[in-house]
C-alpha cells in the first residue's frame, strides 16, 4: 500500500514537471494541486466542517485515497483498502500515460522545428 503512494507521488510530480517548461512552474503548480487536496481530504478542517459534495470528491483525489490509506496503515485495519488500491493504480497508470505523452508530444515539437 505505502508503495503504491510512493509511485503515485513520484508520477504526479513527473507529470506537473513536464506540463511546465520551467521548474519554478512545476513546484507552484504541485504545491496548489497538493494543497488543494489536502484541503479537500480534510487535512486542515475535520471533514464536519466541510461541504458533503467536496467530501465525496475527495474520496477520489489522490490525497484523500492516500490520508485513507495511512489511517488504515495506522489504525490496522482492512477496510475499503482494495477499493483504494485499485484507484492508487489506476491513477498511478493514468498518470504514468499522461506524463508519457506530454513527453512524446514535446519531443515531437523539437523536433518539428
């Protein structure tokens, strides 16, 4: 489990680095996307406090499915972690694709010109 949330972190910055030709860009732009969803999981406000619609949308935000993750790796116990591995991977593929093709699309520019 805490190696799935590994990979999805070093995929998801990947990705925001290639999206921005600048560095400076990339960590802005991550910091925002991380914040937000940690926001949104609940990180900063209990989830009482938070709107019902941003809970249920945080229940799919990488950040929230990995708050879950290590509550359940803390609290030992089994609950909805298949449901929540298989939406790690899934990310972790999309992002994977993503980042693959921003690659390729770049790559194909520099050389275009």
């Amino acid at each position: 489990r805490l190696c799935w949330m590994v990979i999805l972190a070093a995929l998801q910055s990947v990705l925001f680095f290639q999206l921005f030709e600048k560095t400076s860009s990339g960590i802005f732009a991550l910091l925002v996307w991380n914040l937000a969803g940690y926001v949104c999981a609940g990180g900063v406000l209990p989830d009482a406090f938070l709107p019902e619609k941003v809970i249920k949308v945080a229940g799919f935000l990488p950040q929230g499915i990995c708050m879950q993750n290590m509550l359940s790796i803390v609290s030992q116990e089994k609950g909805m972690m298949g449901q929540n591995l298989n939406i790690l991977i899934g990310y972790s593929i999309f992002l994977l694709l993503a980042g693959l093709c921003f690659e390729y699309f770049r790559a194909w520019r520099i050389r275009k010109t």
